[in-house]
C-alpha cells in the first residue's frame, strides 16, 4: 500500500469535470484507490465518493493505492491533480 499527499489547486476543486477525468484515470488501474480527507476515506472511482467529499481549491487530500499497479496509480493520479487537470 502506498499513499501520497497532494493539494488541489485548480479552480473549481474536484467537482463535475475534474472529478470525472480524475475517476477515469483511477479506473484505469487494477489497484484499490482511495481518496481521504480529513477522517473521511472514499474509494476514487466512484464519483459519487468523491464529490461527497466536497473538495475545494487548497484542499489537501491523500490519494491510496493498494494492489499491483499501485505506484503507477499514485505518480499518474498526483501528476493528473498537479497539471490542474489539462490532459
């Protein structure tokens, strides 16, 4: 299992678009992914899960991976978040 902090910086945080580009991408992995804010853990794929976290410009979350592509999960996830989702 890995995990990596990152902050959202693009302007609309990870709500509609954003957040469906960024369950795509996770879905594309074979691992287990989660997103955790705070005390609240949700899995990545699901974009009900994520949007219920209600995240917003600043906000620093912690993507989790577990499986057998797990570092690859993780270094495209936080570089996804990190290009403010430009493909």
């Amino acid at each position: 299992m890995v995990s990596k902090e990152v902050v959202i910086n693009n302007q609309v945080g990870l709500h509609a678009r954003p957040a469906t580009f960024f369950i795509q991408k996770a879905n594309e992995f074979k691992s287990s992914i989660w997103v955790e804010k705070e005390e609240r853990r949700v899995n990545a794929k699901s974009l009900l899960g994520v949007l219920s976290l209600g995240i917003v410009k600043g906000t620093e979350v912690r993507i989790i991976a577990d499986g057998a592509d797990e570092n690859e999960a993780i270094e495209t996830l936080s570089a996804l978040i990190d290009s403010d989702f430009s493909e």
